[in-house]
C-alpha cells in the first residue's frame, strides 16, 4: 500500500510537466497570431491551424524541441540545370604606368650646347599599344617661359610597341639641342642646381585600326 501511495505521489509531480507542454500542432488566432490552446485537428476551432504532422517539434517551456526520423525529415528538390546563357562585356583598353608621380628625367650636357637624359618607366596592359611622348617648356620663378634661344627638342621612345602583359620597362629619352643658357640664371649659384624646366608627357594609343561603332549590344 505504502508502494502504491509513493508511486500515485510520484506521478502527481510529473503530470504538470507533462501537460504544460505547447505543441507546435496547435492552432492560431488570425487576429492576434497567438496559439490557442484547441489543438489543429479540433473541428470545432475558429482559429487558424498551423499542423506539422510528419516531424514532432514542441516547446516546453522556454525550449523548443524537434524529433523526427531521416524518413520524414522535411526535404527540398534539388536545382537542375537547364540552359547556360554567355555574357558578354566590352573590355576596353587599360594602361598602367606604375610610380608615375615619383619619376623624373634630369638633363646632363653632353656637347656645349646639347642636353640629354632618360628615365625609365614600367607599363602594364591588356591591350597592343602604341607608346609616345612630347617635351612642353616650363615657366621660371617669375612665370615666364625659360629663354632657351632657337633651340631644338626630341623625344625617343624605347620599345614604342607594347603587348599585352605587366611591368613592361620603357625608356624616355630627350634631347634638347642648340640650348642657349646665357639669359637664364642660376636659382643656386655655387651649389646644386637642378631646375625644372618643363615636362615630358607620356602618352599611348591602341595599335590597330580604329573601330568606329561597337561594343556589346549596340
């Protein structure tokens, strides 16, 4: 008897665990969105159901659980390929001149009156270019053109043709000719004196004949 009365008390304890379990079978008030406490097979209800018959989820209390076998797992289709579409682009022409703004041609005499100097520049492509440059006289302190007399310029481009590929080295040569120097003064006189006396611009150009209407769908 004494077994009988332990075992009643022991179930007494364990049955307010078992019912306050909220089962994720039950219904939805469409007002409120709240789940009710009638179940989603009761024909009676006026609320909304929300049934998940094939997998056992629940919560208890706080804690949502989930059971179900590799049977009635829920599952998805797998995508199929059908069809494969080319896209296209235009590429277009890209040049690089790699440390552009740090480079600089300093001029060194090599007769009484003829200058020379070179500076090397590395280029990348993806493009078959054409390579030039051109010399433009600078401005003195006072913005005036720097009075070299009847001078003469030129610029020399080493390799002038480029291919497609990285880091390819070309070298700027110019040359100033008949340079007269007797009205212009030193900025140093006594020390270092290098002056700039103007720029030399690199410019490119695709090597091949100009396609004047194109591109990707037009």
């Amino acid at each position: 008897m004494k077994k009988l009365l332990f075992v009643m008390a022991v179930l007494a304890m364990v049955a307010p665990a078992t019912f306050a379990r909220d089962y994720m079978h039950m219904v939805l008030d469409p007002v409120t969105g709240q789940r009710t406490g009638a179940t989603s097979w009761d024909t009676t209800a006026t609320t909304v159901g929300l049934e998940q018959p094939d997998v056992n989820w629940e919560y208890d209390g706080d804690n949502s659980e989930r059971k179900g076998e590799s049977w009635n797992w829920p599952a998805t289709y797998d995508w199929q390929d059908i069809c494969v579409i080319p896209v296209r682009m235009d590429i277009g022409i890209w040049v690089k001149v790699a440390d552009c703004k740090t480079r600089k041609l300093d001029l060194k005499q090599v007769e009484i009156h003829k200058y020379r100097g070179s500076v090397d520049i590395y280029v990348s492509t993806n493009a078959n270019i054409e390579v030039g440059a051109y010399w433009t006289k600078g401005k003195d302190s006072a913005g005036n053109d720097f009075n070299f007399g009847s001078y003469s310029s030129s610029v020399g481009v080493s390799p002038q043709y480029l291919t497609p590929g990285s880091g390819q080295k070309v070298t700027i040569t110019l040359t100033l000719s008949s340079v007269d120097i007797s009205n212009i003064s030193p900025v140093n006189p006594g020390g270092t004196n290098c002056v700039v006396v103007g720029t030399v611009t690199v410019r490119v150009r695709p090597n091949w004949k100009p396609s004047l209407a194109g591109g990707c769908g037009g």
